[in-house]
C-alpha cells in the first residue's frame, strides 16, 4: 500500500491520532478529578474540561473529514484500513448528528437534574425529581429523532446503538423475551434450594490490607502493573487509557467481599483494554468494540471466573494472609453465589440481575416512544418488581426509579448492555471450553493463563476491526446466542 | 469600561482564557507523569503531551493575535487591563520570538542530551557528556540570539529575561559584584564560629510518619488543602495550577530533615500561586510575576520562616508527637543553620549556596558570549570552586560541571533566580519588619498570620499586574537593594 494511493486515508489517520491524544487528556482529567481532585480544584477543572470537550467535538466534525473520509472510501485499502475508515466515519456521524445548541441544552439539563438528584435521592423527592427528568427526557427524545433520522432506524434503536452499534430494539425484544420465560421460575427454585444453606459472618478488614489484597488479585489475573493503577474513588470505575489503565474501586471495613468483587469485575474491563490491539493504538479501529462487549469481559472476570469455586479456592490463601480470613473456599462460593431479590440493582446477585435490566429496558422504550410518561414512571416500576421479583416497591422511589444515575444525566440505552454482556460472556465461556475443557478445570490446574490468551485472541485483539456478529461468529460459531447464559445459571445454581 | 469600546481586549481575554485552560491540563499531565504514572504509560503521555504543547503553542502564536494586540492598545482600557495585556503581548512575543524548527531542534537535542546524561553522571563519563553537551550549547546560542534581536538586548539577557523579565546581565553583574566582595569572608567567620559546636544525631522516620508531619507543618504555614495536595516524587516540586496546587516531595527515612524542609520550601510556592489574585485567574496578569520572585516566596518559607529558632519551637512538638523526635528547638536550629561548604548546589546552606550560584552566572555568560568552549568548563569549575569554597573538584565532574539537571537540558538563565530570590526574601522580611516587629517575634507570639497576610497583601495578589520594580518599591520603598541579604546573613550567623 503505497502512501501515495492513500493519501486521504493517512490524512485522516492523522487526524484521528490527534483526537486520541486530547481524549487521553480528557481520560486523565476524569480519573483525577474522581480519586486524587481536592473539591476546591473543580471548578478551574470544569472549565478546562468543558474547553477540551469542545475542542474534541470541534475535531470530530471538522469540515474536511466529509469529503476526505469520501474520497478515503474510493482509495485501495487493507481490510484493516477499510475497518478503521468504517469506525472513522462511525465517529464523524456520530459526532455530527447531532446539533450543538441541543447538545448544549442536554449537557446543562443533565447537570442541573444530576445535581439535585444526588440530594432528592436522599429524601426520596420524587415531586422535586419529577420536573427535571420531564425536562431532560423531552431533550433526551429530540436527540433520539435526530440520531434516528440520521442512521434511519427507530429514536430508542437510535439511543441503543451509540453503545451497542447494530443493536435494535426488535433484537433486544426478541432475547430478552426469552429471558423473561424462564428466569422468573429459576429464581424461585434457586431460592427454594438455597433456603436451607447456613449463612457465613464477613470479618472486619481494614481498607489499606484490602487494598493489598486486590493488587494480589489482580496479579493473579495477570493485570499489568506497569500499565496501569489501583486507586480509591466513590464510585468504582475503569478509566485512562490502554496503556496506562487507571483502575478504581472502594473499601467497605465492614465486608470486604463486594470490593474485592468490584476490584475483579474492573480488572475484567482493564484486561481488555489493556489487550486491545498494539497496532491499532490512537485509531478508532483500535478502540474496546462496544460497552457490551466491554461489560462481556467484566462480567467474564466476575461471574465466570471471580464467582467460581476454582478461582475462589485460588484466592483464599490470600484472603487468609492479607485480611486474616478464616472462611474456606467454599463458604466463600456460597457467599458469592447466593441468591437473593432485592431493590437495588448494583447490590443485585447474578441470577436476579437481569430482572433489572427487563424492567429498565422496558420503561426506556417506553419513555422514549411516548407510551410511558414520567409521571407514571413509579407505578410503572412497582408493577414490574412485583411481577419480575416479587418486591412492593410503592412510594419506595429512592430504591426505586430514582436509584440509578444514568436517568438523571439522560442517559438511555445503556442498561441493555449490561445483561447482553451477561450473555456474551456465558456464550464465550462455552465456546472455550470446546477448545480448552472446562474453565474450572483450567483455573484448578493453574492455567487460568490459557483462559486470558483465548481472550485475548478472540476478543481484546480484535478491537474495533469487527462488527460485534463478525467478532462473535470467529470467536464461537455464532451471533448472539442467549441459551448458554440460561445453561450457565443452571449448571451454577441448580 | 463597556464591551464595545474595548471588544479587542476582551477578544484576547477570551483566547487567553482558552489557553490557560489547556495549560491547566499541561500542568496536571506534567504532576502525573512524575507521582502517579507507571513506567509503561509514558509513551502514549509523551506523544498527548507534545500534541497538547503544539495546540498551546499554536494557540499563543495565532496569527490573529498580532493585530488584535496593536488595536485593544489603542482601546480605553483600566490599568489593570493594560497591565494584562502587556503580559499577553510578552507571552506573544516570547511564544513568536524562535522559529518552530529551532524549537524542535532543540528539544530534540536536550531530550538526548538529558537522557544521556543520566547514565553519564552515574559514570563520571564527562567525555560522553560533552559532545551532547556542545551540541546543545550550539543551539542555546542560535536561540539566544534570535530572542535578542527580537528583544534588543544582548543574547545572555535575552535568556535571563525568560525567567526574570528586564532583568539584564549588568545589574546581576553589580549586585554578585558586591556579594562575591564579602560572601568568602563571612563563610570563614562562620565556620569558624561553628567549629566548636555540637553535633546532633537525627532519629530515623518512616516515609508514611514524615508525611503525617508535613501535612502538619504545611498546614500550620496555611497551606489550602481544600486546593492542593502533598504527595511523593523522586524531584520535589509545586505544580498544578492556583486553585489545585500540587506539591511533592521525596523522605528519607535515615535523616527526616532534608525532606521536611523541602516540604517548607515547597509550601513557599504553593503559598504564592494559591495567593494569587482570583480576579485575574486564567489571565496573564494573574500568573506569578517571575521565577525569581517565585523562588523569593519559597525562600522566605524555608529560610527566613523554616530555619529560624521561633518557628522549629512551633513545630517542635509536632516532630515530637509524629516521628518521636526528641531534640529540642535549640538543636534543630543547630542542625538546620549549619554551615559547610560543599560540592553540591542542592544540599548547600544558606551562606555557601550563593556561591555555586556565583559559579553558574560566570560559567554560562561566558559560554553564552562564547569566551569559555565547552572543554574548557571543568577547569573553569574547579578554579572557581577553589577560589570560592576552597574545593578541589579536579576530576570529579558528576560532582561538578555534571550536578545540574538545567544544563543537561539546555535552560541558561535561570540560576540567577535563586540568589535573587533569596536576596527578594531578605528585603521583604526587613521591610515587613518595619511594619510588624520582629518575624521571630511574631512567630512566637502565635502571629505567623500577620507574615502571610504581609506575604498575600504586597507580593501574591499582586499577580503580574506590576513589573517586578514597582512591586519592589511598592512593597518595600526601593528596587532590589542586596544589602538586607547581607543584613539577614550577618545577623542570623554571626
């Protein structure tokens, strides 16, 4: 491929690089100001944020990307090429979609509903709520009748696919109906079977022995120090950049199991940044696939492997050295697979997870059609708790719709992805075992390694250079196959 | 003053607002890089560093910028906002004064020079070094006189004036004149004076209690840590930007006191930058006037405050109470106003350090105007450290010519700012004096308060709304004036 022939191509390269170097500014900005920011700095980081926030969109939709990203098209380009044109002109028309006034209302609506949302949560003000979500969601709607307009498909399939690109409604409908036939009942008899199981008391541990504990852990999973970070924030999360992965997570003194869980679920995430493609750096086709294959690889690291009674046999001697915990590997299996339904979606067990999801799928669509209004929103959701998990939520709206943030910044669309990931990482897990025999049985005989490096190879190196059905029919002879999450929760909990 | 009369000006304001927006997310790349990163990440950062140094430098060298600087000069403007602009047409001539090609010739230079020099220092390899060196050497002169064309000064001055604007070769000339007339002699009354003197043990520390001391020590000096933080890197420093002041240092768990004074010293910028004044926060005038009057407020703290007999009584106890440390304020101050000379500038006290100084202004003039060769400088060193010290340093060139990382890295004319600081310093303390009484006498009376507000009212707020030698007559009734250094000197150790 001479450069001459593709000239536009390269050009766009370029300019794509630079988009990636001010977006690891932006990366660093965000996970400092989320673990190491004192509060009096932000509102000086606000406003420089806001400045390269600006500054990238205005380099996403720069005049010349149409014509060049055309002419780009015309040129003789490797297939690797092609992929990374395809997810350049993704980004431009993802970026260009929408118009920046409206932008602009939807940015400061979030903020202001955000803001008294973290305070009305507390009161369970749901009156006081109300009128902001009324407010963002109209917004929300425009930006989804522009982006429908746009990418010629349907305002909520519009919302889906700016995180799960090629995702439709009809799509989602027809898998999680499936799901809803038959997860109701299993919760029933997982609870049925699990009722005569002794509970196990949690032993206190400080946050600076957990802390160590986790780096132990990510070891174990073979996260790479050298390229990333543990911190403390707030809120768990996964950010930098792929070669220097800022990892976060919280300690509870009280019961250290659910931030060692969170430390394992991170790690899943930063695993596959950390093995996106080398070549493919600061280039979109470079870039994590979708947020559902991204949740596919957390939720890898947490429910397929973190949760298993191998991993957990792995890991105790070092809960034994760093907390001083006496339980054995299998009382921490039945802690960490017990099920239980509850109100809150983040504190949700594997098995009641996806009830969540159904619901919250469910009211998005609704909202975003018009079918569903706000104010109707909380009996909404008492009737599917109670139908989906058998819980009476009324006039519980904290732990209720007011539970989540994604709403109260406008953000619809997201939650699918979650329990696709579910299933994209049960369906992986199958497909694994045909080549390498039970995943257990790996992690029992010290080769959690080969699980990492069939990961790697059908996953993580891909990067974006495939359609989410092109990775996953290489990867395990299929698209989306959501039976083989229903066989991994029955093989695990009946 | 209405927008329309003025609306060049706020043109500019705008633009400049913008980059210091992208200079605070330099500043918080730059802390990064030296606290928190891990080694792997740091050739994504170098290429997103050097991105974001262009778009900066592209931004200060906006082809706009020449004629909307000629027309908001002839606009109505108050004096504070002509002051402003005189700061934004320096930062435009300065950012303009060197072609783009020089600058990366050069910094490619200092980049292999400082990364050779490294490994030669270890070695004492001067014979490595100094090819590197002439190299560089070479280009700091091509800089040098570009920048004093555009100046009208000779080259030398032009480099001075990067770091102490107006500042010039002849009056550094007249002002070292008198110190090297009496310095020498005052060392040799001091050492021995100190001969007889007694010598204190220092009681080892860990890193984590010397921290919990410097928490304590910065905030007894009133450091904000509502807006900043202290954390560990292997050079100290004070980044970040005014309203998120990030100050570092490094412990030695063998001898607390090196670090606890670099805490001090430390503490001296950050007071400065988080005393500048918020009305002019992201415009040049609100940036601190020069690096010699930033090491002046450093200075003040660790000098005229640290090492004094009131302020180790204040913090006495606190050595007591976190490390365990039993000396007593009598024998602190001992340890802390010893006097020795040395080889190297970094670990020298307050009476020998102006003559490495001396040493470096005479050394770099003359390679500069081309009088001294690069071979010929460790003879030039040698001969004046013996001159000025009484050390012979033949041959030993890692503690000699090779010391300093500014050479390495091709920064000629900052050295002065040090020995000008301290001589700021000693003349703010004499005219604070006048107002307040004794500073030692306020420390003891529980009124380090009425110091800082001196500090805030007469040198932080000031910002760089005035030139250096209007700040000086307005805070103390006369321009730099080296006989209170004198004074301080004599006073504290004779």
């Amino acid at each position: 491929m001479s450069l001459d022939k593709a000239h536009h191509y390269q050009t766009l390269a370029k300019h794509f690089q630079s988009i990636s170097h001010f977006e690891h500014l932006s990366a660093l900005g965000d996970w400092d100001q989320a673990t190491m920011m004192p509060i009096g700095g932000g509102e000086a980081r606000g406003a420089a944020m806001a400045e390269l926030a600006t500054h990238i969109h205005n380099l996403k939709t720069a005049p010349m990307l149409a014509d060049t990203i055309k002419e780009a098209q015309q040129e003789a380009l490797t297939a690797e090429q092609q992929a990374n044109l395809r997810e350049m002109n993704y980004q431009y028309l993802q970026a260009n979609a929408v118009p920046a006034d409206l932008v602009k209302a939807k940015t400061k609506a979030a903020y202001r509903c955000e803001q008294a949302w973290r305070e009305q949560r507390k009161h369970n003000d749901w009156q006081g709520f109300k009128p902001n979500l009324e407010t963002l969601m109209s917004l929300v709607k425009e930006e989804a009748t522009i982006r429908a307009q746009t990418l010629g498909v349907s305002p909520y399939d519009a919302l889906l696919d700016k995180f799960e690109p090629g995702m439709t409604t009809a799509k989602i409908e027809h898998i999680f109906g499936q799901l809803k036939s038959w997860l109701p009942s299993l919760i029933q008899q997982v609870q049925a079977k699990q009722i005569s199981e002794p509970r196990y008391g949690i032993p206190a541990a400080t946050a600076s022995d957990q802390a160590l504990l986790g780096r132990d852990v990510m070891e174990t999973l073979g996260f790479d120090f050298n390229h990333g970070r543990l911190d403390i924030s707030s809120h768990p999360f996964c950010g930098g950049v792929s070669s220097d992965v800022r990892l976060t997570t919280r300690y509870d003194e009280a019961d250290f199991t659910s931030g060692l869980m969170g430390i394992i679920h991170e790690t899943g995430h930063a695993k596959y940044e950390q093995g996106l493609p080398l070549a493919w750096r600061g280039q979109p086709a470079g870039l994590a696939r979708s947020m559902a294959l991204h949740e596919s690889q957390s939720l890898f690291c947490e429910m397929q492997i973190g949760r298993g009674a191998s991993f957990l046999k792995l890991i105790q001697p070092l809960l034994k050295q760093r907390l001083g915990c006496q339980l054995s590997h299998q009382q921490l299996t039945n802690i960490y697979t017990r099920v239980s339904p509850g109100h809150i979606r983040v504190d949700a067990d594997e098995v009641t997870y996806p009830c969540h999801i159904l619901l919250r799928f469910e009211a998005e669509k609704s909202l975003v059609s018009g079918e569903l209004a706000v104010a109707d929103l909380p009996d909404f959701w008492s009737a599917q708790m109670q139908e989906l998990l058998g819980i009476n939520t009324d006039g519980d709206y904290k732990n209720g719709c007011m539970q989540d943030i994604h709403w109260a910044v406008g953000e619809l669309g997201y939650f699918p992805s979650y329990t696709l990931g579910a299933m994209y990482a049960a369906q992986f897990k199958q497909a694994m075992e045909q080549r390498l025999g039970s995943v257990e049985q790996a992690i029992e005989t010290g080769k959690l390694s080969d699980v990492m490096t069939w990961l790697e190879a059908n996953v993580w190196s891909k990067g974006s250079l495939l359609s989410i059905d092109e990775l996953m029919i290489q990867a395990t002879g299929e698209t989306l196959n959501p039976i083989h999450f229903k066989h991994h929760l029955e093989n695990r909990y009946l």
